[in-house]
C-alpha cells in the first residue's frame, strides 16, 4: 500500500545558480578529510597516527563506546594531518590521497542471501554504516536498535539541491542491490518517498522490495523527517532509520565490487559559481579541488558544504561534508544598508510582503549571507506555521527547549523533529532567533536524559 | 551616507566598553541601527535569511495607522467647526485645525515613550527594541484630541513602565501597550475620558460646548437616544466614512479599513484574528438585535461594527502579535470572543461605551489560557497515538 502526502505549508526558493545537469568529472582530489564533528552521538577514538598509510575502506577512527561503528578512509594514501580542538577535541583528519586508490577487500556477495547481521557486519567493518542515521535525535544509528521502519527520501527540495532523478539516471541495478541489503536491517517496512509533482525516474519507481509513497508540495516536503511525520510518526522509544539514495549506490557497490567506493555527485550550485552543473567526485574532498577556476573570484564568496538552510560554511580550503551532496557559493554580505528597513527593497526577499519584491513573483534571488536585522525576543506569531508542515507547534516547542523542560520537549514532538526541519522556520524569522541550534540543543538535552 | 557613516564610526569608541559613555551604549546603539541596518551575518544555521527584521514590521503597522491619523485630523477640525455652528469650513481648514491638536500628542507620545524605552534600556543594558514605533502611534490615535498633553504624558510612562518593561520589554507583555495607556486613562480620569465634552478639541475648556452635538454616537445611545433619531443623526455610511465624534483614529472605519488592507496584504497582522473579531461582534450585534429592548440593542450589527473604536480595535490593537492568542486555532477563538465581548459590553454596560478597550484587554489575559488548550489537544494527539499502538 503506498500513502500520498499533500504537503502545503512551506516555500520554494527561488535562488540564482541551479546546477544544469551536465555531470563533469572534477579534478583528482589532492586531500581529503575525515571531520568527527559531523558524525553526532558519537565519541571518536582514533586508530591511525599521523605518517600512517591507509587504504579506501581502512578504519581512521571508532566510536568509542560502539566499537562496531567505524570510520574509514575514502581514498588510499597518507594520514597528514590530526587537527584538534579545545580539549583536544578531534576535529579533521587529513589525508593526502593517492593518484590511484587501492582499496581495501570486502567480500562480494548477494545481499539477498545474507542475514541482518552479516549485511549489518558488512555495512559496520566497510564505514558505510555512517551513513545511516536515526530519528528521533538526528544521529548516527545504533547498531543494536531494531528501527521500527527505514525511511529514504528520494528527492531533496532544498533550494539548489541536485536532482536525484539525474544523479541516479541508469544506476537501478547498483540502487536496487543496496535496498536489498536495507531491507534485511528492518522488519518493518522500507519507504521510499518519491516526488508526486514530476513524474520520478525508474530507478526509484521499478524498486523491488520497498513502499513506494508520492511526496507533494514545496519544500520541505523532501525532508525525510517530515515526510516521516506524515507517513508514520515517531513515538516516545520509537526509532526509525534514514539513508540518502547516493548512499544506498555506494551500499550497492560494496556488495557488488567488494570495495568501499566513496565516490559521489555533487552538484556546485550557487550565485557565485561561473558554470553551477554536477560533478563526479569523492567523500570528504577539499573545495578547492571541487570549484577550482569556476567561482568569481571577485567577490567575498562563502564556500557552503550542503545546501543554503542545513550546510556549514567550511571556506574554500575546507572539505566536502560526509552527508552532503552539494556545495553553495553565495556571495557573503556584511555592508550596512542605510534605512535599509524603510527603503523600498526590491532586492530583498520575504516571505511577508513587506518588501516591494512581490511585485516580482518569478524573480530568482541573489541573496548574500546578511542577516537582515538583530535578533529580538519571539514577537510575530503565525510565521513559522507557514513554513512548518508538520502538526507540532514550532514556538510552543522552542520554548520549552529554552527553559529545558525535558517533560515539555517530549509532549511537545521533539521526537519527531530535526534542526533540518526548521531551517526554513529560521529562513523567515523576523527575530532572526537561532532556531536549528536550539533544536539541536533541545535533541542533545533529551537524548542525554533517556540514556 | 559615507559622512554619516564616518562620524557614526568616530563616535563609536567613546559608547563602546572602556569608552567614557559605555552606559549610553543602548542610545548609540539604538541610534546607529535606526540609521542602518547592520551588516551582520549568518553565523549559525541556514547562511540566508528574509529581509525583513522588526523595525520593517513596525514601520509597516505605522504606515497602516497613517489613513486613520490622516482622517482623524480632519475630523477633529471638522468636529470643532461643526459643534462651533461652522459648517462651511474648508477641508483645508478642517485638517490644519486638527493637525495643529494632534501633532503635538503625537510627538508628546513618542518622545515620552522613547525616552522611558531609552531609560531602561541603559539600566537593564539592553538593545533599544522597536515596540514603541507601533505603540507610539497607537496612544495618540486612541485618544480623544482635546486631552491635555501631560495626561498623554502620564499615560504613556505608565504603559510603557507597567504594560511593558515590568515584563521585560517588547514581545514578553501580556498587555497590549496601547490599550493600557487607554485604560489608565479612562479609570484615572473618568470624567476627561467620558462625557460629552472632550470629543471636540476646544470646547471642553472654552465653555462653548454646543448643544447641538454632545458626546460620541454611542454615548447617545447609551442615553437612551430614540433609534429613529439615532440613524438620523448618524447615518450608517457617516458612521463608516467616520465624519462622526470620537476618539482621534478610531471613528473612521474607511480608515481602519484601508490600513487592515496594507497589514493583510504585507502579511504583517493575522487575518484570523481581524475576521473573527468582525464575526464575533456581528454575531453578537445580531443576538441583540433579536432582542431590541433599548437603542444599543436596536442599533444594526452592521453599524454596530463601524461604531467607536470597533474596527480601530479589531485592525490595529487587537491583532498586536505579542498579547493576542499566538496559535492558530486560538487565534480564531481570541478574536471572535473580542468582538463579542466587546459589543456586549458596550450595550450592558453604557458606563463603558468603549467595549473594544475592555473586550481586548480581557481576551489579552485570556489568550495563553486560549492557547494552553489548543497546545493540550496536540499534546493529547500525541499521547492518542502511543495509545492506540499500545
């Protein structure tokens, strides 16, 4: 049976730079990095040193307290560089890549004919587990959980976000393969959301094995974790898997070639790009290597791994993250606009009509990172629940993280919410309030009070 | 604006820590932001946000109150001519007349709220917040244009210090600032704020008060005008167009309307809360109606809705987003209870013809209660679910 979900509230950006789809291959990767920091519920614990070689597919690091769960390295060559933060908080591993990978052997098997623990065993010892992430809290999932269900998002309807539909375009052997072996992790069901508005490729809609759901509406209707609401909402002691469908082909290699194959399209995407299209790269790549001579040069530029809403600003010599599948460069503000709050501002984008800009409906934005304002205490109601499409109430939420009301937060859904989900919530506000961090404190809150 | 910018960045230093005027920082602050919007950027969470900020929002409720400031001065030369027996002035007249009477309320209410705002703001160290741009117009237009200006005075500091800053400033009040300057009015001096003399500016101290016209339209009512010589006196379209006595923005409903036009459309105020506002007090003027026992009951819903401060109410005051029910489902429920409550007070008790101030202040109380509830049966949704599994 599958479910269509209508989804109203929420807005499409319409931003300069969408990546025409062309696939290029980007230039070989001079390093690339392993960033801990991204990889949340976990306490890394290293098992290489600097001056170590390693192969595609060797251990770089481990969660300390779930041995099982390792990190590995996305290209053969040299450990460079262990950079470190306040108390020698691990922050980036460095790798100096080698002009040709050698990969490290991992069996090659059929995963229809293994058990959930040899396909979990493949998936842990190869460091493609990673990729899998739990709800509630928005981690790492934990080996030893039995999901309630496993939920891939087929489409991301982020501003400039690649297109998946062109990304995974003659790939449905490698795609069904991996679905295969997600398949054996749960005994629930496994829900691929496709877009209901365009007609999805065949990759995504010949799946064997899986509930196919049609997905409508502006975005965030591609967040798993709203689509998840709609579908099958998660409950207190609940959990639910989630995994992107880039990292599902790379689940399919491994059991079919044997390898941990980390290579990824990306799309460069963003107002300062020369020519935004797709390019074939690696895990973990440095920027530079990605957008070398195709950005202006010009202008401050902020170099964005992931997209505009969720992505962070890692700067041109810093590396592509391990979730993300795009890279933003948008121009980086920072002037003063005189009474730049009573000019007429057709330049400015807003969900309010408050700006003449509604006078052009279509017109595509070039915005700059300003914040447009100083932050202020919650004064507009009714904003957020624009742009918000899941029945939880976004304020009433926030504030009991505020004052960390752990009975509230848990009465109110935050169970069933990610900072991604109220990215656009924080797009719009006009007390430009810090919503995804609070969210994300308010996630760390309750899952240090249930452990 | 490089000049401006420059003797900003000259000047910074001596506000900014270890400067000589370090405490005076909020006032510099507040003064640099006022002239440009700051460049900072995003350091946290999504890299792009919407133009807009608070200051956009208050700039734009104010450009909505212009209409009914516009009119009201009119009206208030207007009314003066018409009670002096006058009825040839000019519109030009009429308009100088009033601007001369309200401009200086205007200023009175700003420059006294400001200043507060400015006070606590050193002592408490806060960034000056834009709240009192809206508030700072509101006061004046809920006012009769005779009241003496150190009753403006008064009244202002007391809102601002009790209706807000005892709260923590703008977005924390309970009360809507405004309407709390209305109200301590209206119970400190009852008879400056009721009666039939101070609704036209320069009669009620010159003596030559004209018994041709007296006191508001509901005022008339409540003193048990006749309903035939009521409608004659004040058409249902005089009503509307606002060419009636009353309070400086209030009796235009033209007015009203237009800037609802302004606050609908930017998506500035809440359309659930102004159309129920209008629905409850319809319904409830229709209730009454049903009944007819005195002149109040017998009025039309419909008149009922463009007479004293109701529309002014239901547009500007009562949508303020802070004080009225922030769910929206609530919203519905804050505001139809608004109209209601307001016209049944009005008609029940002709001791308070201004229905609107008390109806809103009231449901201002209610709405976290209002929203208490809705944001419980969310909370039992959820509970419904873990249940059903179970």
């Amino acid at each position: 049976m599958s479910n269509q979900v209508k989804i109203k509230k929420g807005i499409d950006l319409k931003l300069k730079g969408t990546p025409e789809k062309v696939l290029a291959t980007a230039h070989q990767p001079s390093t690339v990095s392993i960033k801990p920091t991204e990889f949340l519920g976990v306490t890394p614990k290293l098992v290489v040193k600097q001056g170590d070689r390693v192969k595609a597919g060797s251990p770089v690091f481990t969660d300390k307290y779930n041995e099982r769960i390792t990190f590995t390295s996305p290209v053969s060559g040299e450990i460079i560089e262990i950079k470190r933060g306040e108390k020698r908080k691990l922050l980036e591993i460095i790798i100096k890549a080698d002009a040709e990978s050698v990969y490290e052997n991992f069996s090659v098997s059929d995963p229809k004919t293994l058990s959930r623990e040899q396909v979990m065993d493949a998936l842990l010892k190869s460091g493609i587990w990673p990729f899998m992430k739990q709800r509630p809290f928005d981690i790492v999932a934990n080996p030893t959980d039995y999901p309630k269900a496993i939920f891939i998002s087929s489409f991301d309807s982020a501003p400039l976000a690649p297109d998946n539909d062109f990304v995974l375009h003659g790939q449905g052997d490698v795609f069904q393969t991996g679905l295969d072996a997600i398949c054996k992790l749960t005994e629930g069901k496994v829900h691929l959301n496709v877009r209901g508005d365009e007609k999805p490729t065949g990759v995504f809609t010949n799946s064997k094995g899986v509930q196919i759901n049609k997905i409508y509406g502006p975005h965030p209707a591609g967040n798993v974790g709203v689509q998840i609401h709609h579908i099958a909402p998660i409950n207190k002691g609940e959990v639910v898997w989630t995994i992107k469908p880039q990292d599902i082909l790379t689940i399919g290699r491994l059991f079919k070639s044997g390898k941990y194959d980390a290579s990824r399209i990306v799309a460069v995407s963003g107002a300062c790009v020369k020519t935004p299209k797709y390019f074939k790269t690696i895990q973990g790549v440095k920027l530079s290597d990605l957008v070398k001579d195709n950005y202006i040069a010009e202008t401050p530029t902020r170099f964005i791994s992931g997209n505009i809403l969720t992505g962070s600003n890692v700067g041109l010599e810093g590396y592509l993250g391990f979730y993300d599948y795009q890279v933003t460069l948008i121009p980086e503000g920072g002037n003063d606009e005189f009474f730049g709050w009573l000019a007429p501002g057709f330049n400015k984008f807003s969900l309010s009509r408050t700006f003449f800009s509604w006078l052009m409906p279509s017109k595509e934005y070039n915005l700059n990172t300003n914040l447009n304002g100083e932050a202020r205490a919650f004064v507009m109601s009714g904003e957020y629940e624009k742009v918000f499409p899941m029945d939880v109430y976004p304020v009433h939420l926030l504030k009991s993280i505020l004052i960390e009301d752990v009975e509230a937060m848990e009465k109110l859904g935050i169970y069933e919410v990610a900072p991604e989900d109220f990215a656009l919530c924080e797009v719009v506000c006009t007390s430009k309030i810090p919503v995804q961090s609070i969210v994300r404190k308010g996630l760390d809150i309750v899952k240090k009070e249930c452990s | 604006m490089k000049p401006l910018r420059s003797i900003l960045n000259s000047i910074k230093p001596h506000f900014e820590k270890g400067g000589k005027l370090e405490k005076f920082w909020p006032v510099y602050d507040g003064f640099e932001t006022f002239l440009f919007v700051p460049g900072h950027t995003t350091h946290s969470g999504a890299h792009i946000r919407d133009g807009i900020d608070l200051k956009r929002v208050m700039i734009t409720v104010v450009f909505a109150m212009i209409p009914a400031l516009l009119f009201g001065m009119w009206n208030t030369g207007y009314q003066h001519y018409l009670a002096q027996g006058i009825t040839d002035s000019t519109h030009m007249q009429n308009f100088l007349f009033g601007l001369v009477k309200v401009m200086p309320i205007v200023v009175i209410s700003y420059a006294v709220g400001l200043g507060v705002e400015f006070l606590f703001c050193i002592i408490k160290k806060h960034t000056i917040n834009e709240g009192f741009l809206v508030s700072g117009m509101l006061i004046p237009l809920a006012l009769p244009a005779d009241i003496p200006l150190w009753m403006v005075a008064v009244a202002t500091v007391f809102a601002v210090v009790i209706g807000k800053e005892v709260f923590g400033g703008t977005g924390m009040n309970i009360l809507n600032v405004a309407l709390t300057a209305r109200a301590f009015l209206f119970f400190a001096y009852p008879t400056m704020m009721s009666g039939n003399a101070v609704w036209h500016a320069d009669t009620a101290f010159s003596g030559k008060v004209d018994a041709v016209t007296g006191a508001t339209a509901l005022g008339d009512a409540a003193s048990k005008m006749p309903i035939e010589e009521f409608t004659s006196k004040y058409s249902i379209l005089d009503s509307f167009i606002g060419t009636i006595p009353g309070s400086i923005g209030e009796t235009s409903t033209l007015a009203c309307l237009i800037g609802a036009a302004i606050l609908l459309y930017t998506g500035v105020a809440s359309w659930r809360v102004m159309l129920s506002v209008f629905a409850g007090g319809y319904v409830m003027g229709f209730i009454f109606n049903l009944f007819g026992v005195n002149t109040l009951m017998q009025i039309s819903p419909l008149q009922h809705l463009f007479l004293g401060g109701f529309a002014f109410g239901a547009v500007f005051m009562a949508t303020d987003p802070v004080t009225a029910a922030q769910t929206n489902t609530g919203k519905y429920i804050y505001g139809f209870f608004v109209g209601f409550f307001a016209i049944l007070i009005r008609v029940f008790n002709p001791a308070y013809p201004e229905g609107v101030m008390m109806a809103i202040l009231f449901m201002n109380v209610m709405a976290p209660l209002i929203d208490h509830y809705v944001v419980q049966a969310n909370v039992s949704r959820r509970l419904k679910r873990v249940n059903i599994k179970a």
